[in-house]
C-alpha cells in the first residue's frame, strides 16, 4: 500500500476547494489596479495638457511681439499680442530714483527718564504713504539706552510700514550711520521725519534735523518722440507703458540735446511658432494617452483599462468637438491647424500666415485664455472641460479613485477570509489524513507481523 502524505493531500483538496473563488478574486484585484493605475496616468496627462495650456495663457497671447532700444544701455521693453508693430522714438531725459538719506552720528538715547505710553514719531512720505513708529518697546534688550540699531529695526517692524521705507545702520569711516532708503520710487517717495512725539533730547535734535541726502527723490522724464518737441510724460515709476502692449523698462538717461532712440516692435514669428507648436505637442501628447487607455486589443492582445468605459469615451468625443468649435467666427483649420485620422494635430505654416496678414488678432480669438476669472476661447472651453475630470474636489478622477480605493478594501477583506477559509480547510484535511496516515502504518505493522508468523 503506497504511503499517505497527509501535508500535499490537505494542500492539494484545500487549494482545490478554494480555487475558484481565488481566481476570481485574483481576477477583480488585477482589474481593480489597471483600472486605479490608468486613472493616474489619465490624470497626469490630463493635468500636463492643462499646465500646457496655463502657460501659453500666461503669455497674453500666442501671437508674439519682440521690443527692443536702438541702444540697449537704455533699458529694455517687451511686448505682447496687442502691440502694433512699428518703429517708436523715444528721448529718456532722467531715470526715477528712489530717495534715500542718512543720519550721521546718532547718539544712544538714555531712555530712563522718557515717560510712559506711545513716544510716536511718524516716517512721512511725499504721496502721503505716512506711517507711525512706537519707540516706547524699542529698547529690546531692556539696558534703558535706545541704540542706532533697535531704532531701524523700530522702523522696519512698524505695523504700518510694509515696504514703504527700508532702515539700516552702515558705517563709513569708522561712524554708523543710520540710512533711510524709500520703497516707493520717484517724487512721491521722499522720506521726511516727524519727531514732534518723542521726549525732548539728542535723539529728537538729530532726527527732526535735515539728513544728509544719498540719492535725491526723482521722477522719471520721458519723450515720446524728440526731446521738448515730442509728448513728455513724468511719471515715479521706471516702467513705462504708455505705448499699448509694449512695457518699456528704463535704466539710464541720455544726454540732452542728443537724438531720441528708437524702440522697434516687431512681429515674432518664432515665438508665435513656438507657441503653437507647443499647444500641439501638448495635445498630440494627451491624444497619445487617451489611445493606450482606450485600445481595445486585438491579435491576442489584451484590451486597455478604458477599452468599454464611456466615461472616458465621452471625454475624448469632448475634447475631439472643442477642435472643431468656432471661436469668433473662425476655427483650427482656419489657422492651419488640422487632424488627421488617428487624432494627431499638424500645422500648415503658409495657411496661418495667410490667415493671419488678413485678421492679425486670429490666434489670440480662437485660442482665448484659461484664465479663471474670464476664461475665453478654445483654451478656455479645454480647461473647463479638463476640470471636470481633474477637480480634487469634485472631478470625475478622484470621485472614481475613491470608488477603486473603496473596491480594493472591499478585496482586501475578502482576500483575508479566503486565507481563513483556506487556513482551516487545510488544518481539517491535515488532521483527517494525518489520522488515515497512523491507521495505515498500524495495518502496515499489523501486516508485517502476520507475515513474520508465516514464514
């Protein structure tokens, strides 16, 4: 009689018995994980088309223009959609400047005897910016002598300060210095002292004098055109903008009597291209992914996560109809922009310049802005649509995430009370066969012994 093996008996019937729920179980769990991992890769190249998206927005238009100075030491300018093109002159007489003032040999106040409450001297600005500095905690290490140091940092810890007026102590030539530079450039940023609230003393006398002047408050001077017979505009800022679409950046004045510079605005047909080429890489990229995701396999391979999912089958349907919308009468194709059969998109240059030499403003009216406060065009009807499926609050990703998650808790359990079930099947066929084991090596023995009396 062959011998029992009670373990690979109790394996074998408990495998057996288990079986088929295992396999489905093993089934649903693999389906659970394609499913959550093609929902991550949805995600991420639904949210890599959107990124795409926001940072040709944040350009102002796909459509570039380029802005430079005849002589660069001048400043610098750029210029978006809305700038024509075209040659400028403009004459730059004075830079603005911020001001700035030092007071020499401040000496540390003994505040022993300075009364109690607010000691209040106010940091004036000439637009009004004016704000209050408390000096009755300023002495932060509590010694009763208010140093040069704990008076700038009074000053740039007032509440009402915010960048108005930076305080710093230099020294030069051996003495320290206490220097007030204004946050605010030009005229309007003139910083003066009132120290009418501060206890009679050197600190008061010092502070309520006039400073020495570093760099004077100055306004900036600037011609449209040849000097004194062109448009002047003065203004406290360095940044000019008086020119649509073109913000000019000014660094240094020229000499007067000298010519005007020429600020020239030009069409930029690469970056125009490179803004396009992006916005259909990005595209082509997400199509891409949406034809993985939704294959249905063929020649024995298997179908994709999305192959049956409507859902996903919609969004691409969406997504395919925003190509063929109009925006301001006009389309994608308008713009030289066209599909093929598999969904990829393709530019045809000469279209889009013809397009372009007739309407200048084409690209920037079908391409719009996803600008949330007033999103507008093609970009603007793919952002609202993308945030249907990407929202972490209510987008359709995250409420089919936590649907999976819910999905794979539920396998996990019954993955455990499968190992259980398996676990006292395997225990009971071990006992069973075990006890089959000792009765036959008992009849074995039984056996021998008739046979030793035979012979």
């Amino acid at each position: 009689m062959a011998s029992i093996d009670p373990s690979t008996l109790a394996t074998n019937l408990a495998t057996a018995y288990t079986q088929s729920a295992r396999a489905l179980l093993t089934a649903q769990t693999k389906s659970a994980q394609a499913t959550s991992t093609a929902l991550s890769k949805l995600q991420s190249a639904l949210k890599a088309f959107d990124s795409a998206m926001d940072g040709l927005s944040n350009k102002k238009g796909l459509q570039q223009r380029s802005a430079a100075f005849s002589d660069t030491a001048l400043g610098t300018a750029e210029a978006n959609a809305a700038a024509i093109p075209g040659s400028y002159p403009i004459f730059v007489e004075r830079v603005a400047t911020s001001h700035q003032v030092a007071f020499e040999n401040l000496p540390p106040e003994d505040i022993s005897a300075w009364p109690a409450g607010p000691l209040n001297m106010t940091v004036k600005l000439a637009n009004g910016g004016n704000f209050v500095v408390n000096l009755a905690n300023a002495d932060s290490d509590g010694n009763k002598t208010l140093s040069q140091v704990e008076l700038a940092r009074a000053i740039n810890q007032a509440s009402g300060n915010g960048g108005k007026v930076s305080a710093q102590i230099v020294t030069v030539g051996g003495q320290s210095q206490l220097m007030l530079g204004s946050g605010v450039s030009g005229e309007g940023g003139k910083v003066s002292l009132d120290v009418t609230g501060l206890p009679a003393g050197a600190l008061r006398d010092k502070l309520g004098a006039a400073p020495k002047e570093l760099v004077a408050a100055q306004d900036a001077v600037v011609w449209l055109g040849e000097q004194n017979t062109g448009t002047r505009i003065q203004q406290g800022s360095n940044q000019l903008t008086a020119i649509p679409g073109v913000t000019v950046t000014l660094k240094k004045a020229q000499a007067n009597g000298s010519a005007a510079a020429v600020l020239s605005v030009a069409k930029d047909d690469g970056a125009t291209s490179a803004n396009i080429k992006t916005f259909i890489d990005a595209y082509n990229t997400l199509e891409k992914t949406l034809d993985e995701l939704t294959a249905v396999g063929k020649d024995g391979t298997a179908p994709a996560a999305f192959a049956s999912d409507a859902g996903v089958r919609s969004l691409r349907n969406r997504l395919g109809g925003i190509l063929r919308q109009e925006f301001g009468g006009l389309t994608l194709r308008d713009l030289g922009i066209n599909a093929d059969r598999s969904g990829q998109l393709s530019l045809d240059s000469k279209k889009l310049e013809k397009t372009l030499a007739a309407k200048p403003d084409a690209l920037d009216t079908v391409f719009g802005s996803t600008a949330t406060a007033a999103p507008s065009g093609l970009m603007g009807a793919f952002a609202a649509q993308l945030d249907k499926w990407t929202s972490s609050t209510k987008g359709q990703i995250q409420q089919r995430q936590t649907s999976v998650q819910t999905q794979q808790k539920a396998l996990n359990a019954r993955q455990t009370r499968l190992d259980t079930q398996y676990d006292t099947m395997y225990q009971r066929y071990l006992k069973q066969f075990t006890a089959l084991q000792q009765v036959q090596s008992r009849m074995s023995e039984t056996g021998n012994l008739f046979n030793a009396l035979g012979t």
